[in-house]
C-alpha cells in the first residue's frame, strides 16, 4: 500500500513539473522525449550521489534556452550538446570550491549584483524569439495567420495569468500546463493544429539519441552559461530545506547537491536532451502535499523515463502550435527576468553605489544588445559573455569605502 501510495505522489511530481520540463525542447528545437528521459536519469543519479536524502526533481533549465538556440544555428546540434556537457563541469568547480573553503567562497565570487543581471539578461536574450512566436511568426516570417495567432496566443497567456494569480493550491503549480491545454484546445478548433503527424507516429518509439560533436568554441561559449543555474541550485536546495525543516547544505552537503546536478547536466548533453536543474514548482507541490521522501522524487523520474518512449506522446506535443507557445513564452521568460531583478532587491543592491551600477549596467546591455567578441572564428556573446564580463567588473572593480549618489549625478 505504501509503495501505490508513493507511486500515485510521484506521478503527481512529474505531473507538476511536465509542463516546464517539455517548453524547453519545444522552444528550442530539441527532442522533448529525450527531456523526459534526460529529467528522469538526471534525477536518479542526483538521488544516488546525495544518498536519496533530498526531496528534488531535475527538470529541464530555462537558462540554457537562449544559449542552445544560438549554438545550434551557429555550430550545430551535435555541438551543441557537447557544450552542454562541457557545461555540467561548471557545477563541479562550485562543487569543490565549497568543500575546500565554504559557501562564502563563491558568494564572494559571485555576489548578487553579478547573478542579478546576468539572470535578467537570460530572460530577456529570448524576448524577440516570445514575441515573433506569439505573432505566428518563425524566422521572421508569418507561418501561421496573424489574427489568429494573437488571440491564441492572449488567451494562452492569460488563462496562465488567471491560474497563477487566482488559482487554488494545487491548480497554482501548473499554470504553464493549464495554458498549454486551454491555447491547444483553441487552436485546435481554429483548425490550426495538425494531428496527422500523431496519428501516423507509433506507440511505442524509442527516443532519437544525438551524439555530441567534440567543439571547444561551444563548449567555451556554455560554460560560463552554467554559472547562473549552478547558483539558482544553491537556492534551491536552501528553499527545500526550509520547507522540510532539514539543512541539506549541510547533510549531504551543497558540494554533493551540486555534484549530483552537474552530473545530471553531464548526461543529458551526453545523450541529447537539454540541461536540468531544480525545480520551484516541485518544492511547491512538497509543501502542499507533504510528501517530503526522496524516494517519491524517483518514481517520479522512472514516470519520465517510461513516457519518453511514448511516440505518439512526443508527436503530440510536437504539435503545439506556435502561438501557443508563444503565449507561455511572453510570461515565463519577463518571469525570469524578474528573478534576477528580486536578487538584487533580496540582496538591498544599493545601485547608486558607481560600482554596483557600472557591473549591472555593462551587463545588462552587452548581454541583451547583441554585442559580440570575436575571439577568431568564436562569436562570444549573450549570456556566456554577459556573465564573464560580469565577474571580471567584480573581481578588478575597487570597493571604496564611501561612496555616494552625488557623486555619480555629479559625474554624469
């Protein structure tokens, strides 16, 4: 009885988490079977490294969307994943800088005013890919009819804005999944779906694997992606043991949380699906269920694993039409933006201070505006050069002892 009992709690798990898990390939060309299948060996290699004493689930990252879309259209998708792999090997280096000198190691590294930014920039690196989505638009041109596309797409949006402001318990940790079923089933009635491809794909496929490329240049532009990730899984494993009234920085440790994610991100790159990462969703659903066991969290990702060879399942989603997609994107990702944005308030970031305001200012323009090093044939731009730029203005960037408004108003 116990075993049903954690199985029907593990399903409900993925049941909260499935509609964030699938965006991310949806929005970025990946196969969403291999996020399932990644999220589910991802989330057991996590429970083994932590010895099953962590109530998470790895879903798919949001902060990889933007990054995995420039790689693919710039080196390729076997390349792609192979920086994605490179970029699991970020979660180590934090992983041992904890054990050999502590939390504060990397708080003094990267401090709130260099993950604000650089979190706000990964929202906003997609916010044209949103937008163009929800006009019906791929590749700036109109694939699907505007007029359609934008009342899809609104109500897709705000059947996700009712949910999340107004829904009760449960319904509030699937508001991404409620307005994908609501901005479906509209668009299927406007005939802008098209269900051949489900009715022709089997029952039973196994999921198309794709071996990474060895490419250093995508490999150098991802690692620096992972830093922003690798510091929201800190918060994390702090959010859930406040739930569950456990120290897990401290039993089984942040250094093996973080080693047990990064080996997740690993794998993933490993076999074609986009990186994971912890999700808020889930500790969500553990304080409102109560069901705080590790070992839910697994039957949770043997359900992913057994819904990734599904094909009709994976034709399916593939099916969701753009404006849909869209209408989630427009949210989730001024979402993002807006985490980064709480960081810097959490912290009391005072931006008058010229130091502050030149970290977050440089950051912010060079990682939304385009602005691209070519360091020889390597583009190196967006978010792996936002935050790389945000470190360095960290690191060499003097700490004056007073230091006031005026005198920047006065420079200016």
């Amino acid at each position: 009885m116990q075993v049903l009992h954690n199985a029907v709690a593990g399903l409900q798990i993925l049941f909260v988490a499935f509609g964030a898990m699938v965006l991310v390939p949806l929005l970025t060309g990946l196969n969403p079977s291999m996020a399932l299948l990644g999220a589910g060996i991802g989330t057991i290699l996590f429970q083994a490294v932590t010895g099953w004493k962590v109530p998470i689930f790895l879903g798919s990252s949001f902060a990889f969307i933007a990054p995995i879309i420039f790689s693919i259209s710039t080196w390729g998708m076997g390349a792609t994943f192979f920086g994605l792999f490179a970029a699991g090997f970020m979660y180590f280096v934090f992983a041992f800088a904890i054990k050999l000198k502590g939390l504060d190691s990397v708080h003094k590294l990267i401090p709130p005013v260099v993950i604000g930014p650089v979190i706000i920039v990964i929202g906003l690196s997609v916010a044209v890919v949103a937008t163009q989505m929800a006009m019906g638009k791929s590749n700036g041109e109109q694939v699907i009819d505007y007029k359609l596309s934008i009342l899809v797409s609104a109500i897709t949006f705000a059947t996700t804005v009712i949910v999340t402001m107004f829904g009760k318990r449960f319904l509030r940790l699937v508001p991404i999944l409620l307005g994908i079923t609501v901005g479906y089933i509209l668009a299927a009635c406007l005939g802008l779906v098209d269900f051949a491809p489900v009715a022709a794909a089997p029952w039973f496929q196994i999921p198309h694997f794709v071996s990474p490329e060895v490419n250093w240049m995508a490999a150098l532009f991802m690692l620096p992606v992972a830093i922003a990730p690798a510091i929201e899984h800190i918060g994390g494993i702090m959010a859930i043991g406040k739930v569950t009234g456990k120290d897990y920085a401290t039993n089984p440790g942040l250094h093996r949380t973080l080693a047990g994610d990064g080996l997740g991100v690993c794998v993933a790159g490993l076999i074609g699906g986009p990186p994971v990462t912890t999700y808020g969703e889930v500790t969500g659903a553990v304080m409102i269920t109560k069901n705080d066991k590790p070992l839910i969290m697994t039957y949770a990702a043997i359900f992913a694993i057994i819904m990734a060879f599904f094909g009709k399942f994976n034709a399916f989603l593939n099916s969701i039409p753009l404006p849909v997609m869209g209408g989630i994107m427009i949210l989730l990702f001024g979402t993002i933006a807006s985490l980064g944005l709480k960081a810097l308030i959490d912290a009391k970031v005072d931006i008058t201070i010229p130091r502050n305001l030149v970290i977050i200012s440089a950051t912010l323009i060079t990682g939304v505006g385009g602005y691209t090093i070519e360091i020889g044939s390597f583009p190196f731009a967006g978010v792996g050069l936002a935050s790389v730029l945000a470190i360095v203005l960290n690191l060499i960037l003097p700490h004056p002892k007073t230091e006031k408004a005026e005198d920047l108003e006065a420079d200016l």
